[in-house]
C-alpha cells in the first residue's frame, strides 16, 4: 500500500530541539509505524496513523491470570509428589482403596487445570493480537 519507495530522492531537512525530537519519538513508539521517518512523514501528509494502545484492566487481567497459571502448575507437581508418595503404601489395604478413589479425583482436577490453561491461553493470544 506503499508509495513506490525508489521514487523518493527527494530530502527534507529539519532541525529540532531536544524537547520536539522526544515528543516525536514518544508518539512514534506509541505508533504502528515500524520506522520514524515513515512516521514522520504521514504526519507531515496528513495520512492516517494507527496507534497503539494498551488496556490496562486487561494488563492487569493477563497478569492476575499469569500468576493463577503459575499457581496450578505449582499445586499440579505438589499434588503429582504426593501421590507418587501415596503409590508406595501399596502394601495397606487401607490405602488402597484410598488411593483408587483418589486416581478419579486427580483425573478431573488435571482435566480442569488444562482446560483452565487453555482459556488462560485464549485470553493472552487476544489480548496480544489487540
């Protein structure tokens, strides 16, 4: 959607101060351009410019949620451990039946972790796109 790039052989020269190039400079990083004088030049010509921007309750959403994930794959190892513990008291029967009942319960607490993973996964692969 380019202007044809090899046209341009025409240089504009301009000095700024210190305070004009940093405003410049911030609403360019805050830009979609991926360079300053492509930047530069659609303000000069009045074209559209798409600028980015951030959501901060969803910044603050995406971190809440980093932090939950980073909890269940803690309370997912802690509670592999102890069943990998539990396994070994195989010898009472006791412990047993315990423990065949327990198998259920841990199939559907991972079941529910993963599909928590995945909408936590959903949410950050939109927020990333925005």
């Amino acid at each position: 959607m380019e202007d044809k790039n090899s046209s341009r052989n025409r240089w504009l020269h301009i000095r700024l101060t210190k305070e004009e190039f940093d405003f410049i400079d911030k609403n360019f990083k805050a830009s979609a351009c991926r360079k300053r004088s492509d930047f530069v030049r659609r303000n000069l010509l009045r074209k559209p410019i798409v600028m980015r921007y951030r959501n901060e309750s969803l910044d603050k959403l995406l971190q809440e949620l980093i932090q939950l994930r980073t909890q269940l794959n803690f309370m997912g190892n802690n509670f592999n451990q102890s069943v990998k513990k539990l396994h070994t008291l195989f010898e009472i029967a006791d412990f047993r039946i315990w423990i065949l009942a327990f198998d259920s319960d841990r199939n559907r607490y991972f079941s529910l972790v993963e599909e928590i993973k995945k909408h936590i996964e959903n949410l950050a692969q939109k927020w990333l796109q925005s």
